[in-house]
C-alpha cells in the first residue's frame, strides 16, 4: 500500500494485520482520486472506517486541508498514527478512536467538504451512518459523500434520508457511490466520465 500522488507520492503505507480490513487497491483509488482531484485543494476529508489510513492520507498528499479518521480497531489505529507521522501529516489530521456513528458528534466543522466511507460489507452499516450523516450541521449541499459498497448494494432508502444518489463508479466486486443533499443540481456535483 503506498500513497498515489501529490506531496507524499510513493511513500510506503502500513495496513493492519490479521483484522478484516480490505485496503482500496491502488488502480481503485487511483480512480477515485481522480475524480475527487477538483474538489481537493484546502478541503476537509472525513475518512470513515479508515482502516490504516491510506485514503484520508491520500486527500492530504493531494491537498486537503485537514482530515478525520475514523477507526475503532486498534491495530488500524496504531498503523493510521504510523502513517501520519511517516507521511509528515500529523498536524492536519484528527485521529477518532471510535465507532463511525459515535464519531460523527466528533467532527467540529463548520463543513466537511469530502466524507469517504468504505464499511467491512454485508453487515447493514451503510444505512445507520447515512443516517446520521444527514443530520449533522457540516454535512451541506456543497458535501459530496462516497460510499465504497460491493457490487450488489443498493441505497433505495436515500431519498427518506433527504439524500439523493448523483453517480456512481462501477468496478469489478464494488462501486463507489456518490450521494449529496437533495436539491444539489447534479450537473455540478461532479464533472468527468465515469
């Protein structure tokens, strides 16, 4: 596992052993990262079940702001803190030793730009997080959220959220699913070829 691009690119990243964790290949984040790339510079990148990191650390390599990271297995911690101070990124990261729906009273953001979650799969907690995600003051019309599901998922429930579904990105065993407030005009959430 290693950062892509921008000021840490090729660094080497540590990614927890022996837990359930399933880091985003390179060639997935690679893509991701692309189309995010336009939305990145000062933003505020919220990583949910971070695992060891490599996604929030990669919004920072290519210009975030300051991220959040969110874990609750300890070995996932430890490898995040590692990375983090590996990487030079420490000042500009918030390290939440929690569960992903505890952590979301955590962030104190007037608004968080960029929320990226990627929950182990099949065990139904996409929907609870989305939940709480809706109501949070920082998660705005302007707040793109991508969620990393496999390839069945579907979120028929955004609309009861006041969330509406904008694209998605489809790869071989999983999607990324890009959701924003409802009413956001989908033509300028997100710019590119999927």
């Amino acid at each position: 596992m290693r950062v892509i691009a921008g000021t840490a690119g090729s660094l080497p990243l540590k990614s927890p052993k022996g837990l359930d964790t399933r880091p985003t290949t390179d060639r997935i984040k690679e893509t991701l990262f692309n189309i995010l790339m336009p939305y990145l510079p000062g933003a505020v990148f919220v990583d949910l079940f971070s695992g060891g990191g490599s996604i929030g650390i990669e919004a920072l390599s290519r210009g975030a702001r300051k991220a959040y990271f969110v874990e609750n297995a300890p070995k996932a911690i430890f490898c995040i803190q590692e990375n983090l101070s590996f990487t030079k990124f420490t000042d500009h990261a918030v390290v939440l030793k929690q569960d992903a729906g505890t952590s979301l009273h955590q962030i104190h953001e007037e608004q968080a730009d960029l929320i990226f979650m990627d929950p182990p799969y099949g065990l139904g907690l996409v929907e609870p997080v989305l939940r709480g995600l809706a109501q949070m003051k920082y998660v705005t019309k302007e707040t793109l959220i991508i969620v990393e599901v496999h390839l069945d998922a579907e979120l028929s429930y955004l609309s009861e959220l006041g969330l509406a579904f904008i694209k998605e990105k489809i790869y071989k065993t999983n999607k990324h699913i890009f959701i924003k407030r409802k009413g956001q005009d989908e033509e300028s959430c997100i710019s590119g070829k999927f």
